[in-house]
C-alpha cells in the first residue's frame, strides 16, 4: 500500500498539479474542492484521487473531509495547506470584512485542516506538512497587502509548528510559489505577466507543475532531514 496525501484546494492550478504529481508518484491522493465539482471529479476520474467537497471556512466541514479520507484510505502520511485566495487592491479600499476573509482562508483554513489531521500523524510519530505560501510573504506585494500578510503569517506558521512537532518526528515544511501561470493570476494583463516574467531571472512564469514537484519532494523521503525551512520555487524572482 502506497503513502497517502490530503491535499486542500486540488482542484485547480497548483492543487491540481500536486493532485497529479503525487498520483504519478503512487501516492494515495485525497484532494478538496470547494464549489468546482464538475472540474473536480474529472480530476478524481483521471487520476483516482478522492474528491471531498470541504469549505475551509468551516472547522466541521474539514472534519468530515478528514474523517472519510481516514475512512477511505487508513492513516495519513501528509497534508498539504494549498487552498488560498487572492485579491489585489490599495490598502486604503481594503476593508476589515476583506481582511478577515483573506486571512480566514490562507490562514486559519490551513490552521483548520493541520488541526483536524494532525492527531493521525502524531500517533504514528511520522509525517510531513507542507503549506504553500508565496513570495509575496517573503517580500511584501504593492496593492495585495492583505494577501502578502496572510501568506507571511503562513511562514510563521510552518517555522512555528517545523519546531513544535519535530520531536514527534513530524516534519513541517513551505512552498512560497514566485509568479506562476494559473487562474490565481489571471487577474493580471499579458503586459503584467510579461513584465513579471521580465523581472525573473530565468526569464519566463513558471508552472503549477514545477510547484508541484517541489511540494512532493519536501513530502518525500528524500527530504527526510528537511524541517522549518521555505523552498521559494521563484526562478530567481
């Protein structure tokens, strides 16, 4: 029986590309989605991932998710924090009810699920947790500052637990994604885009894959010895 991952927020972008890449890697893959049901099972039927429909605004709602992955699969040897939203606007517009659904879903929602899947990981002693933040966390974002400051918090989040559940022998580990092509950026203008992958040392966007396998490796044996630290998967942003 093959290692099996819950994944937030898989059914598009960078969800959707861990949701496959762990797949192709013989993991055991549940994966939730929030309102895209049709583009969810899709995925579920392409890959054989289990789709859970799960708001993360809800503790209740991630419980069950929680609980009919536990159901399905056994133990849990991974969580990945995916789900998160995006919004851009100058920091005099953004109201209190935009903050607190900002930090609502990239904060507490992987406070929420670390939460609920937790217990299973700390029985076993063995595990890994892998959120993905941004560099915008790392390095503030002009007209996103409510976005920049939740998935900073995230960071502090990672380093805090990294520390607090290395002795459980659980491993806890970021992905802060540079600028990547998927829906989450569509906001932005070709003529952005393209000034962004100007600003890139490698001179292009990177895609939901590479992030991927980035996530997977950190969740891998391969980086058995890795806890606490932020793999910026940037192109040298």
């Amino acid at each position: 029986m093959g290692k099996t991952v819950f994944i937030t927020g898989g059914s598009r972008g960078i969800g959707a590309a861990c949701v496959r890449a762990f797949s192709a890697a013989g993991w055991q893959v549940a994966f939730t989605y929030r309102v895209s049901r049709e583009t969810a099972g899709a995925l579920a039927e392409e890959t054989g991932a289990l789709a859970l429909c799960a708001d993360l605004h809800e503790e209740a709602a991630i419980c069950r998710a929680a609980a009919e992955a536990h159901k399905y699969f056994g133990s849990l040897d991974a969580v990945v924090c995916n789900a998160g939203i995006a919004e851009q606007k100058l920091f005099q517009d953004i109201t209190d009810e935009d903050w607190h659904r900002m930090l609502d879903i990239n904060l507490l929602g992987a406070v929420r699920t670390i939460r609920a899947l937790l217990p299973d990981l700390l029985h076993r002693k063995s595990g890994s947790i892998v959120t993905v933040s941004s560099m915008w966390g790392q390095t503030g974002a002009s007209c996103e500052s409510h976005y920049a400051a939740s998935k900073a918090a995230l960071i502090g989040l990672t380093k805090s637990l990294a520390q607090e559940l290395g002795p459980s022998g659980i491993r806890v580990n970021c992905v802060a994604p540079g600028v990547i092509d998927t829906e989450m950026n569509a906001m932005h203008s070709g003529e952005t885009m393209q000034e962004l992958a100007g600003q890139t040392p490698l001179g292009r966007i990177g895609t939901a894959a590479e992030v991927a396998d980035s996530v997977l490796y950190l969740c891998s044996e391969h980086a058995s010895f890795i806890a606490g630290q932020v793999l910026g998967v940037t192109g040298g942003f």
